[in-house]
C-alpha cells in the first residue's frame, strides 16, 4: 500500500530544513518527510564551502544598489534584502531560546560588512551610495573612508604596499556575519528528526504526479540497491537546487513552463595560514568585472567554520552542464522543452559578455587567480592559497514578454494554482533570506491554515508583518535583541 503523508520536502539543505522547521512548529501533529539523495544533509549548495557565507542583508554588495544612468541612487532593493534578513535573525534568535539550536557561534558570527573600490568613478559611486544608505535606519552605523589609515585599520591586507596615488574608498558595517549555513542545516535536520520527523537519506525522488483526490504521488528510489518505491502526500516541497527545475517538470504544473536553468559552477581561493588570517576579519566586496552576473562579485571573505577561522576569495566561475555538483552531464540537455527552448535561446543571444566572462574565466590558471587577488590583497602569496570548488549555482532563465526570454538572478518560488506543490529555482540570496522565502510560501500555499499561524508566527518572529526601516526605534531594539542572543555585534 501507498504510504499517506502530509508533508513531502524533497531535498537536504537550508530551505527544506527552514520550510521543515517552520511547519512542525505550527502543526507538530503532521506527518513530514523530508528526502535527499546523498548520503547526508547540507551536501551541495547549503555546504559551508560551497558558497560563501555571507549573511546576505545589503550591507557590501553593491548590486542591490546598482548605478542606473544619472538616476538618484535607489536603496529600495538594499532596503528590502536586509529586511528579509532580519527575519531569518529573529527566527534563528527564537530557535535558540527554544533549544531547537545550539550555542549560536556554531553557525553564525561577528564579521563586518565592508565594500572597496579602485578609480575615480567607483569612489564617487560609493560615496553617494553610502550618503543614501547612512539615512536608513537598519543601515545606521556605516562608515565611510578614503583615508588608508583608516581602512588600513579595519582591514590590514588591502592596505599593505598599495600602491600610492591610487583613487580608493571603503564603507564598513561592524554590524555584518558569517554564517556557516551547514551546520544550521543540520542542527535544524537533527531537531526535526528527534521531534518525529523521517529523514530518508540515500534516497532519490524520481517523479512526481498529481493524483485525481488532489494529492501527489512522489515516486523515489533508494540509491543504495535502487529499490523502488512511492509515498502520497497532500502538499510537496522540491527544494533540490537545480534539480528543483526537473523535479517540477515532471509534476506537469503549468506553471513551471517557460522556465529553464544555466548552471554556473565556481571555486574560491582559501588560505588557513595562521600569518594571513590573523590580519583580517571582514567580508569585503567590490564591483562586478564587466559582463560578470552579480553573483560572481569579487571578495574576500572571514569564513568560521567548525570553530575554524580561513579566508576566501572568488569566486571564480568555472562551468559544468551539471545542476548540483553530483549532478548529471546530461542535465543542461534534459531541460529542454518546447516551451522554454526559445526563452533560453533569447538569453543566449542577449547576454553575449556573460559567455565571453565565462570563457575568460576557464582560462585564468592559480597564478592569474592570485595576480586577481592581489587586487585585494596586494602582498598575496601563490603559496598561501590553494583552489577548493563551490557549489553549481543554477540561474534561472524564464519567459519575458518583451525580450522573449531573460536571465534572472536571485531566487524565485515556483506554486501551483491550488498550492499542493511549490518549489524553489535559483540562487543567491536565497540562504540569507530563507526564512522570509519560506514565510511567502506558507501564505501562498496554505491560505486555510495561515491566518491561524500568525499569532506563532510572531512569537517566533517578534516583528513578523512589520517594516523595520520605517520605525527607527523598532529597527533599533529588533537589531539589539537578536544580536544579544545570536552574540554578534548590534
């Protein structure tokens, strides 16, 4: 007989976990199972070295705030990066004090924020940039400099035989993080699994099909022996990264037409010498290189890991027709349908800089790799830095009805009509921001049950459908709170 269920999460990584926590603390009494296809959680994209850590709220990266012609500076995307973040801080502070997470400096730390340029044009942007964002409330306390005794004191390494006459600025937020998203993922797993929740690792979702009661047969196998088997559930996350675009294919939802993925995999440049990673602790960001796509922003990065202090620069895109790092060769072929075929051929046309970044890319060895850091890091030594590969990033390619097809970036839900299916396409900023993602869902997804979940949800998220920027004094004790449980800087 067909196993009944109410919740299927499919895949092992921060956004089945946050959707997986968040449900059982609204109805414990239902039935969750979550599946992954590896042998353990965290494995691809949620994998601490398989991104970057950085606790995404707009605080140094510039392309939430890009130059638009001589259009005033807009903070409205910065301003909405960092308010989805301070959600996923409250609900992390509140899993805390509850015990579902352990001591906070496990997964999250005190690392500044900070931004550097070179020339004249990129120090005039950054100044206006920071004269914009010093007036909003969750940024208050960014500083500002063109003075190398002062960025020389927030961060040693950029300063270091830098080369004099040279046009440069800097802004820092004392306030920014590290957040080691594995370890969240499995504290938040190892909670749900003790709290009555399944768990099947080593297993593989095949299919998926909507069946005439409304509920979906979800057809898996275990990849140990490849046994056969399927489950019923009324409501199905897919929450497998790139694969999420398969998986929702196969469901046959019409939404999900028009929709393709371009898988761009990385690697970054780590040093653990004890020499080097003593003089700096920030994550810095720069401008994108021409033609770049924003995830592939230049920086150098503090990374805590398992109690373990390095520094990471990158990424440097590599690629692969792969959608996860254990993916299959044969997944940027097996996406394609007759409705997303011309939508995919539109960005192929009109993102020409993206293929020649690409091609530059694959051709940079370790030593032009390093001669790119010293950018940062002038004194940098090729010895001192070795290659580790990131995680596959599957960008999201979609319909549009001007271009025909467009190349979006950051993370998108894809919902069915009715709700009994959602899933997650895309990349960066989707850690930082999970829990407003998933908050978004509930609501789309479970319009019966959600007006019944406010009042949990705002004890879990204590300025749950507020805004924040517009209330400095609410901005203030929210950032002061959560930074009190979570020991990082207010």
């Amino acid at each position: 007989m067909t196993e009944n269920v109410d919740v299927v999460l499919i895949g092992g990584g921060i956004m089945s976990a946050t959707l997986g926590t968040l449900l059982h603390e609204l109805q414990p009494e239902w039935k969750i199972v979550a599946f992954e296809r590896l042998s353990d959680v965290a494995q691809e994209s949620s994998n601490p070295w398989n991104n970057a850590g950085t606790g995404h709220a707009a605080l140094c990266e510039l392309n939430y705030m890009p130059q638009q012609g001589d259009a005033p500076l807009d903070p409205a995307k910065a301003i909405s990066i960092n308010e989805q973040f301070q959600q996923s801080r409250q609900l992390w502070s509140s899993l805390v004090e509850r015990g579902v997470l352990d001591e906070p400096s496990t997964f999250i730390n005190s690392t500044p924020h900070m931004t550097f340029v070179r020339g004249e044009k990129d120090v005039a942007y950054l100044k206006k940039r920071y004269e914009v964002l010093k007036e909003q409330p969750l940024f208050a306390g960014i500083e500002y400099s063109e003075d190398s005794r002062v960025i020389n004191k927030w961060a040693p390494l950029l300063m270091q035989k830098r080369r004099a006459g040279e046009p440069f600025a800097a802004t820092r937020v004392p306030s920014g993080t590290d957040v080691d998203f594995g370890a969240l993922t499995h504290q938040l797993f190892d909670h749900l699994t003790a709290s009555g929740v399944d768990l099947r690792l080593n297993h593989e979702v095949r299919s998926l099909k909507k069946q005439k009661d409304g509920r979906w047969l979800v057809k898996y196998r275990n990849t140990i022996g490849r046994t056969p088997n399927e489950i019923s559930a009324r409501f199905v996350f897919v929450g497998a990264g790139g694969w999420a675009l398969k998986l929702l294919q196969s469901s046959g939802i019409p939404e999900i037409k028009g929709y393709g993925v371009f898988p761009i995999g990385g690697q970054f440049l780590k040093t653990t010498n004890p020499a080097v990673v003593s003089q700096h602790k920030a994550k810095v960001y720069s401008q994108a290189s021409v033609g770049a796509p924003p995830m592939s922003v230049p920086h150098l990065d503090t990374r805590v890991v398992d109690g373990e202090s390095s520094l990471m620069f990158g990424p440097f895109a590599t690629f692969s027709p792969k959608f996860l790092k254990k993916g299959s060769m044969l997944d940027i072929v097996t996406q394609v349908r007759t409705h997303n075929l011309w939508p995919m051929l539109r960005v192929a046309f009109a993102n020409p800089d993206l293929i020649t970044y690409l091609v530059s890319e694959l051709l940079k060895n370790h030593r032009k790799k390093v001669e790119n850091l010293r950018t940062f890091m002038p004194t940098a030594k090729d010895e001192d830095w070795t290659l580790i590969d990131a995680g596959q990033r599957a960008q999201v390619m979609k319909k549009d009805p001007k271009k025909g097809g467009i190349l979006q970036f950051g993370t998108e839900v894809v919902s069915a009509a009715d709700g009994s299916i959602a899933g997650l396409l895309g990349a960066s900023p989707g850690a930082s921001t999970a829990v407003p993602i998933m908050l978004e869902l509930l609501k789309k997804c479970f319009p019966a049950e959600y007006p019944g979940w406010e009042g949990e949800l705002r004890a879990l998220i204590p300025t749950f459908g507020e805004k924040l920027n517009t209330d400095a004094a609410l901005a203030e004790k929210s950032t002061e709170a959560t930074a009190a449980v979570l020991g990082i800087d207010a």
